[in-house]
C-alpha cells in the first residue's frame, strides 16, 4: 500500500518535508481485528509534536494521521461486530489493556499500555491501516467522509474537557484561549448547560467577537478579571499565564482543566506571580486531561450530530500532507485540513 510515512525526528524548520512516499505492506488483520481502508484522515496538531519529537513515536518509519474514517474490507475470523463495508471512525485512541483498574473503571486513556493511533501504532496517512474492532466507532450518517475526520480529535478531547469540568446546569463555566477547540467546547456547553453562563478569555479582539457571536455572555482579555466567579475554567492555550491568571477567576472549590498535551517553556517564569491566596487557597483545583477515551467520542459524535457542530474543512491530497502540515505549523488556518485517500495513487 501507499502511505505518507514518518522516518526520524526533524526540526520544520530545516525540514518542510517530514514525510516520505513509501510502498509499505499492505497490513493483515489480527482475530479480533479489522482491515480498514482509509478515506480520510484528518491533520491534527499532535502530528507537529510527533514529527518535532515533543510527544516521538517509539519506532520508525511510522505512518502518522489519528482521525480516521474508512471502510472495513476484511476482518479477523473473531471479529463479531462489524461487517465488510461498515464505516468506522478511528480516534487517538488505538488500544487499551481492557483489564487494569483505569480500563475497568473506563479510564482507558490513563491505561498503562495505552496505544496511540499514529503513533505507537501505524494510522491514517495511508491506504489502509488495521485495528481491533473493539476500538473502530461508529459513526453518524448525517456527517460525510470529509466532516468526520475533524470531529475524532479536537472535538472529542473537548467534549472530555467539559466532562471533567463536572460543571451541572446553570453554573458559570470559563473558557481561556478560543482556538479550534474553545470554539467547540462554547457550541457543546451552550447546548448541553443552556442555563450555564460561558465566559471567554482570548487575547485577540477578533477572538472575542466571535466567542460573544456564538452565545458567550462575557468575553475580555486573558488577564482581566471575569464580572463572576467561575466554577470551572478550561484552558487550552499552550503557555502558563492563562493558568495564573484563570485561577484567580475561579469560586471557592473551583476546578481549572487543562487540556493541553505539552506546555511550551517560554513563559514558565509566570509561574512565580502564583500568590497561595489569590490563586488556590479555598481548595481551587488543577487537573490535566489526557488523551481520550471511546465513550467520550462516541457520545461527542452523537452530540455533535445533535446540536449540530458541522466542520469547515480544506481538503488535501495524501501526496499533499507536507503541505497540509505546514500550513498547519505556520498558522495558515481556514478550516480542519483533512487529507482525502482515493485509491488513485496505485
Ligand atoms: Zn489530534
Ligand atoms: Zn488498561
């Protein structure tokens, strides 16, 4: 098979073509696993940090892509749910050990030997890729191949961070940085907490019109001080000063959620203006979120057929996923870039 694949860690910026057309061996599925024939795969974030060696995969060549839609064109002799033709949705998560006490309690992303797909296991830059039924999804008709992709990653991880807020109906939630994920997480809570005010702290003017166009009932810089007191606040920026400063907005027993893989080292020093009193006394609460697990994009995707949350995407090429990557790493952002894989390239 064809696939765009991963050979060493690499600076982008020495190198804007990180990936490599290579002829791989079309895979085999296992007993319990099914042959998935890529249609799209969608252009995350977490690639950059694979590729720049932030989050590395353990081996190469690797073939990189978590947010995969395709069709199951063969299946182990065990497998039970899905059919030849089936269309599946594959995640981050690739697998689990099933038996630990996080997976008993379905806490899978915390698992010991939790895989990541395109990353411990091979993902979607590629014809085909294989993967146990137990973690292919299924996924919504309303939404196309192209619409899919997107909703498997970003949306779901927030979808986990509203979830972990353990905010209820009517109390006040905090968004600090309103990217890609901010604005999925303020269409989720305003449906799913319709009497729960959203506040939005984003440092760009633009930003904030758009969070206040999309329903949020304040939106101010990432250092001002909200009108309430929040009970949550999620942040998702990738520096420290949004943390800082978030906690000082947070109620008494208030929770501050950070979704975000890796923080960068630039600001750490901000780290120093924590005042005890100011900032965590009255039991305030960090917690990170990490990875995702299949209950929470299935229910994102239900939510997201619901509400509904309906992707702009820039479609790509397999051949074009350097670019694709790139534009990425420079901010050249119009949409959820997914990479369309059509069978043309053989
Ligand atoms: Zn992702
Ligand atoms: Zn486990």
């Amino acid at each position: 098979m064809k696939a765009m694949v991963l050979n060493r860690v690499c600076s982008l910026v020495e190198n804007k073509s990180p990936l490599e057309m290579a002829d791989l061996p079309d895979p085999v599925p296992g007993d319990r696993e099914v042959l998935v024939k890529v249609l799209t795969c969608g252009v995350c974030h977490t690639e950059l940090d694979e590729i720049e060696g932030r989050t590395p995969p353990p081996r190469f060549p690797v073939v990189l892509g978590h947010e995969v839609v395709g069709r199951v064109e063969d299946r182990g002799k065990e497998v039970r749910v899905f059919e030849i033709g089936d269309r599946v949705g594959i995640g981050w998560i690739h697998s689990a050990c099933k038996k630990c006490t996080h997976c008993l309690a379905g806490d899978e992303n915390l698992c010991e030997h939790f895989k990541a797909t395109g990353r411990d296991a091979n993902g979607g830059y590629a014809e085909y890729l294989v993967v146990s039924e137990d973690f292919a999804l299924k996924i919504p008709h309303v939404f196309s191949d192209l619409e899919a992709a997107p909703l498997l990653c970003a949306g779901a991880i927030g979808y986990r961070s509203l979830r972990l807020t353990g905010i209820k109906d009517g109390q006040y939630l905090g968004l600090t940085g309103f990217g890609a994920s901010g604005h999925l997480v303020l269409k989720m809570a305003r449906h799913r907490y319709p009497h729960s005010k959203v506040f939005v702290f984003a440092r760009s003017e633009r930003e904030r019109d758009f969070a206040r166009e999309l329903g949020a009932a304040w939106a101010g810089d990432t250092d001002q001080e909200s009108p309430e007191r929040l009970d949550s606040i999620i942040d998702t920026t990738p520096v420290w000063k949004p943390i800082v400063e978030a906690l000082k907005n947070l109620k008494a027993g208030g929770r501050l959620v950070i979704n975000a893989i890796r923080k960068e080292e630039v600001d750490k020093q901000y780290l120093l203006r924590l005042d005890y009193p100011a900032h965590l006394w009255l039991e305030k609460e960090i917690k990170s979120v990490a990875n995702v697990t299949r209950r929470d994009i299935s229910e994102f995707l239900e939510l997201a057929a619901q509400i509904p949350i309906m992707p702009e995407v820039e479609e790509f090429s397999l051949l074009e996923a350097n670019r694709a990557l790139m534009e990425l790493k420079e901010r050249k952002i119009r949409g959820a870039k997914v990479l369309r894989i059509d069978g043309s390239l053989v």
